[in-house]
C-alpha cells in the first residue's frame, strides 16, 4: 500500500493518454457486459424447472402445426406423466415494436405442467371462469399498465375469428409472477377451448407439445419413443429438452456463443494492443526514472512490481467502471422492448469480467515490467 | 557493514573496466587502486570519457568491474547477488546527480521518501525522517512542492536530501554542481561540506571545476583510467 501513491502519480503523469486508455477499456468491458446479457437472454434462459420436460416439435419446423390428438397417444407412453400444448398466437397490442408472446393453453394443464409461474388461487379460479380471461406476465402488465378486469384487444397476424376479424379480446383475470428471476414474466396465456371455437381455420391443429417426464434422466429415451410412435404419419415429431429446444431456436439466429466470444475475443486482442503499447511508452519515457529507483535500492522484483501494478491498477479502474457502467444500463431492462425479456448481466459473467481485467493487466504490463526489471542501472542513467 | 579496515571506508584494488563496441575493447579504467578514509571529502576530477562517473558507479555498486576488487567498509561487492546489491544501496549508499533525477510526478517530500519506502519504517516515522531531511537542506517550506516549481539549487538539494535521508555511509555526487549557476552552486558546495564536516559524511564528488574541487578535503585525477594526484598537464 505504500507504494501506491507512486503507482498512481504515475497514472495521472499523462492524463490525456491515461484517460483514452481508460475510456477504451470502460468501452470494451461495457461491450463485454451488452453480450453477455444478450447471450443470456438468447441461450441462457432455460428454468431449472425444465428439467423435467420435454418440448415435442413438427419435425419438419416449429411453424408446422400438430394434431390435437397426440396429446392421448403421448400420455400413453410409459414415462410420460403429462402433455399439454401451447400455440403460436403472434399478436399486436397497439404498436408492432410492443412485443411480447401470447400462447392459447389449457390452463387445467399448463398451470400444473409450469410451476415456475406463480399465480393467486383466487386469480386462477377467476381464469378457469372466464372463457375470454387471460393471465399476463408481471412485466408486460407493468409495461402497459394493465390490471385485473382490463380488457385488451390483441390483433393477431395469424389467427382470425369466424367473422373475418383478426383482433381478439381478452380479459386479464390474473397477473403471474416468476418463482426466479430468470423466470419470463412478459408472456401472456389464454385459454384453448375460446381460440378453438373462435379461429377460423386449423381446428383441432395446436403448436407444439410440452410433455413432463417422470424420471429426467430417462427423457432422451423417452424423446426417441415419442418421435417413434409417430414415426411415418403425416406430422412426425422431434422431441427434445426444453434446454435443447431452446438452444435450436437461437441457433436460427447462429451459433449465440461462438459469435459472442468471437466479437468479444477481437475486442479484448485490440484493448490488449492499445494498453499493452500505452505501458510501453509510458516505460519507456521513464527509463531514467527506473536507473534512479535501482540507483537508491529497489531491486528488479520491487521494478517488476511497481510496473504490473500500475498496469493492473489502469486495467481494473477502466474494467470495473466498464462492468459497473454496464450493470446499470442492462438493469433498465430489455432494450429492444420485448425480445429479449431475460436481458440480464449474470452475477457469472460479472466475476468473469473481473477475471479479465485483471488478466489484462498483467499480460499489457509483463513485458515493459521485464524491460524494466533488466534494465542495468548505468545504461538506465545514462539516457536521463 | 563489517567494523574492519575502519579507517579506510572505499578500498578499489586493481580495477580495471572494458567496454566492449562489437570487436573493439575500450579499456575505461586500468589497474585502478584508490582508497578512500572514512570522513574525507574527496574531490575525483578529470577531462571527460576519463572514467570518473564509471568509477563512481562501480563504487556505488551500480556496475561490476571486469577485473579487480571493491570493498566499502571492508565488504567485497563482487560477491553479492543483484538483489542483495540493490539492498546494499538501499542501506548504504546516497547518490547526488548532475541533472538532480528527482521524479517529477511527485512532491518534493514524496522524491525524499522514495529510499524509505524500502524500510520498515511506518508512515509516521518515514514522515518524521523526510522532515528532518527537508530541514536540513533548508527546504521545509517547499516540501509540497513539485520538481517542476522548484530552481535548480532547490532541486538539486531536494536530491541530497533523497541521498541522506536514510542516512548513508557514503555519499557518491556525480558533478552536483554542473547543472547550476555559481551561487546556487556555492550553496550545494556549503551542504556538501557541512554534512562532511558536522555529520562526518564520507563524500566523493566528480566534478570539472576546480572551484568546487577547492571545497573537497582531497583530489585525484583521472586520466585515461588512471589516477595521479596532480592534474595531467
């Protein structure tokens, strides 16, 4: 600790190159938080209480529709405790940009199936009332400002009703929290049974499956038994993990992590260049300085020391400030204002960054430390 | 530092040094002996390229001779390791240079603290010691001052105060003086020869000028890597 007033009279000793080397560090590692919670958003979302279930698919596409009646013939297979299904809604409440996903369910079923969402009994009974009630996600309620008993027009560019007219009204009889934060509260469910007898077209066809297993370590046989039993119809499946079906859906997208460790491996090997020569020149300048300190006792450990310290002091200042600054911003939430609703900076990520920057620091200072440390002391003097 | 051969503080025994240019050898010092008793203020002058700053750093165990032996104190340099060097700096050495090397990112009391931050000392003490040496150059008042803000002479004693402030042994001045004006050299001469004369201060100064090798206790010339007692004509 003694020596860090002269460690940091060293930093402030050109400020303007101090401060664009600190700024261009704070960009990357703000940068480095951005990714990380879009990846999280994209590939990380998966509950803990998915383990359990599987997501059974059209084998051709998720936009493929299933017969409603596989439900039975999956219930039937030994391991399979439930199924229930959910379908594409695509909706509009008022403006394209206010996204977020809707789904008809058979809430007798789903709610059970999804523990992870916590819905008040009372609400529930209220839904299971209402044939055109719906329950919504607590962020999307808060987003609209949406309460119990409001109702909501939803236009949906898919699904129209018998009429012709493809905006639907819905109910809200209840708001459903998450059991965690990685929980998606922006979804909103309504019933099957008032999508059924409304939509105009697809009878009895449904999106897709999710089916709860008994044993979770049986699921990828059971998944196999699944797309075996309706092997050669006219609707083969592809069953999987919810962990799976995920990752394949933001593979649509491309490889999520390797596109991130990509921009962030560039970033990093350009911030590396940029401190790595601003610790040069700073050494440089100060050779006669290094002679002096040799010259009344510091040995080259004391020189090697000094000079990593003050690389890892500018890495760590610029990194936390960057991480910092990125914790605040990602936690105003989903910038694209529904795409991503599990936008966040894991705490994971976070510990990681600060890895980084520290590793940072030593890797741009080791070699002007080493120049430093075997600098002789008379050359040293001799270019004052 | 070991009690024997007291009387005589700096022993150089048949040093030589060479420098090697690719091929070519350039012998800077030859069968080299000088000694040095402890208490004398000792003035080493000689035409330029004669070897007087490579003596003073083979003294100061900045540098090792290619031959021959340096005992301060009665202790061989030779012996000791790189980082037991640098401790015996730490310990036992002050330096004076020319262009005064202060640090110019820190005050003058933080420049005179630099060696005490090799001690054990706490901040206090270290506080209690820079102060005493601030004081004894006449500095007190500037001692939140930085380089920059400082005359030469002022500069120039914040750098004797950075070389007593440990207390050293021997105090090793490469031509304090080269850098200043005549007054302000006169004043930097006064120090040098009350801390030699009041505190016992062993000194060997490098200097060109005559003027300041008047203040010395004794002179020897250098030329081309040999020492004579009078100047080479």
């Amino acid at each position: 600790m003694k020596f860090l007033p002269v460690i940091w009279s060293n930093l402030k000793r050109k400020k303007l190159r101090t401060t664009l080397t600190l700024l261009s560090i704070l960009v990357a590692f703000v940068l480095f938080g951005f990714l990380s919670a879009i990846k999280q958003a994209l590939a990380g979302g998966i509950s803990l209480e998915g383990a359990n279930r599987l997501v059974v698919r059209h084998k051709v596409s998720i936009i493929q529709l299933l017969p409603e009646s596989y439900k039975a013939r999956m219930e039937r297979i030994p391991g399979v405790s439930a199924a229930t299904h959910l379908t594409w809604f695509g909706g509009i409440y008022q403006d394209p940009k206010n996204f977020f996903a809707q789904m008809p369910v058979v809430p007798e079923e789903f709610l059970p199936m999804h523990q992870e969402f916590l819905l008040k009994p009372e609400e529930k009974q209220a839904w299971l009332r209402t044939r055109t009630g719906c329950i919504v996600g607590r962020k999307t309620a808060e987003k609209f400002h949406w309460k119990i008993g409001d109702k909501v027009p939803i236009q949906s560019a898919i699904w129209a009703q018998t009429d012709g007219n493809h905006t639907w009204e819905f109910e809200v009889t209840g708001i459903f929290d998450g059991k965690d934060k990685n929980t998606d509260t922006t979804q909103m469910f309504f019933r099957y049974d008032y999508f059924e007898e409304a939509r105009i077209g697809a009878k009895g066809q449904v999106g897709w499956y999710i089916v709860r297993v008994a044993d979770p370590a049986q699921a990828p046989q059971i998944a196999k038994a699944i797309d075996a039993e309706f092997a050669n119809s006219p609707a083969e499946t592809k069953a999987e993990t919810e962990g799976a079906f995920v990752q394949a859906f933001t593979r649509q997208i491309g490889d999520i992590a390797l596109i991130t460790a990509s921009i962030m491996g560039a970033v990093f090997f350009t911030i590396l260049l940029v401190t790595g020569n601003t610790m040069s020149q700073s050494v440089r300048e100060r050779t006669g300085e290094i002679g002096v300190l040799k010259a009344i006792g510091f040995n080259q450990g004391q020189v090697l020391g000094l000079i990593l310290a003050e690389s890892c002091l500018i890495s760590l200042l610029g990194g936390v400030a960057g991480l910092g600054l990125a914790w605040v911003m990602i936690g105003r939430g989903d910038p694209t204002g529904g795409m991503l609703p599990l936008f966040a900076f894991p705490v994971r990520d976070l510990a990681i960054g600060f890895i980084i920057s520290i590793v940072l620091g030593v890797v741009t200072g080791v070699f002007p430390a080493i120049y430093a440390m075997r600098l002789r002391v008379a050359d040293a003097l001799r270019r004052i | 530092m070991s009690n024997a051969n007291s009387e005589i503080l700096v022993d150089v025994d048949g040093v030589e040094m060479v420098f090697r240019r690719g091929a070519e050898e350039i012998h800077v010092l030859k069968d080299l002996h000088l000694k040095v008793p402890k208490g004398e203020f000792l003035a080493l002058m000689g035409p330029s390229g004669s070897g007087k700053s490579t003596l003073l750093n083979l003294i100061g165990g900045l540098d090792r001779p290619t031959r021959g032996k340096v005992r301060i104190g009665g202790e061989p340099l030779e012996g000791l390791s790189d980082r037991r060097l640098a401790d015996w700096r730490a310990r036992h050495i002050g330096f004076v240079f020319q262009l005064y090397n202060l640090v110019p990112v820190l005050s003058a009391e933080r420049n005179v603290e630099l060696p005490l931050l090799l001690t054990h000392l706490t901040k206090a003490q270290r506080q209690k010691h820079v102060a005493a040496a601030l004081n004894m150059v006449g500095l007190s008042q500037r001692a939140r001052h930085f380089p920059r803000t400082l005359s030469g002479g002022e500069q120039q004693r914040v750098g004797i105060a950075r070389a007593i402030v440990t207390d050293p042994t021997l105090l090793l001045c490469d031509e304090p003086t080269g850098d200043l004006d005549r007054k302000a050299g006169d004043e930097i001469l006064d120090l040098l020869q009350a801390l030699n004369r009041e505190q016992g201060k062993t000194i060997i100064m490098v200097t060109h000028d005559p003027h300041a090798s008047a203040r010395a206790s004794r002179t020897v010339y250098l030329n081309k890597g040999q020492l004579a007692s009078e100047p080479l004509q």
